[in-house]
C-alpha cells in the first residue's frame, strides 16, 4: 500500500511562486511515473507534469517553461516548483504515482493541495 502525502498548497499572487512536495511511503515496487495532476471546479483532472523512473519528464503545454517537476529518490518525494503562477493555475493539484506490475497498472494518489492564484 503507497501513502502519498502532499504539502505546500496555499494563495499566491500572479506572477509569484510556489513550490509543492509530495512524501510517498509504503510499499513501493514497479514505480514507472510520478507526476501532478490538477482539477479546477467545473473541470476535468489534467496533467501537469510527470516524471518516468528514467528521469523523462512530460509536462502541459500551458506550463511548460514555469512549472519544473523534480524528485529525489532517496527521500521518496516529489516536487513540483510553480513559477509565474496565473490565476488560470488555481485548481486542486494531485500527486500521482503509477506503479506496474506484470501487466497491470496501479495509479494512487494524494489527498489534493489548493492552490489558488488571485489579486
């Protein structure tokens, strides 16, 4: 069982900065991806960046060259550094693992942080 913890939600002006980070722990085997994820009300869950075990990293076009998806292996964590945040960023963002096993996939997920861009 994979716990995923997330921290580091909160309000912030555009234009300004926020970094999230997100603690796994449990049983953790197959790990092929670890990404962010974010829902804003009304909408649908969307990808914002994510990292194979590889180090390949993918992100949306809507926050390539302001958001950076980072990991550190040895402490199991996630980061997700937000720059030159637009009110269009405001939404719950999600943790994601994807582990894979033989053939099968299991994605779990954390608790959601807010994050909410407003003057």
């Amino acid at each position: 069982q994979v716990q995923l913890v997330e921290s580091g939600g909160g309000l912030v002006q555009p234009g300004g900065s926020l970094g999230l980070s997100c603690a796994a722990s449990g049983t953790i085997y197959g790990l092929t991806a670890m990404g962010w994820y974010r829902q804003a009300p009304g909408k649908k869950r969307e990808l914002v960046a994510r990292m194979t075990s590889d180090g390949s990293t993918d992100y949306s076009d809507s926050v390539k060259g302001r958001f950076t998806i980072s990991r550190d292996n040895a402490k199991n964590t996630a980061y997700l550094q937000m720059n030159n945040l637009k009110p269009e960023d405001t939404a719950v963002y999600y943790c994601n693992v994807e582990l894979r096993v033989s053939l099968s996939t299991r994605n779990y997920w954390g608790q959601g942080t807010q994050v909410t861009v407003s003057s």
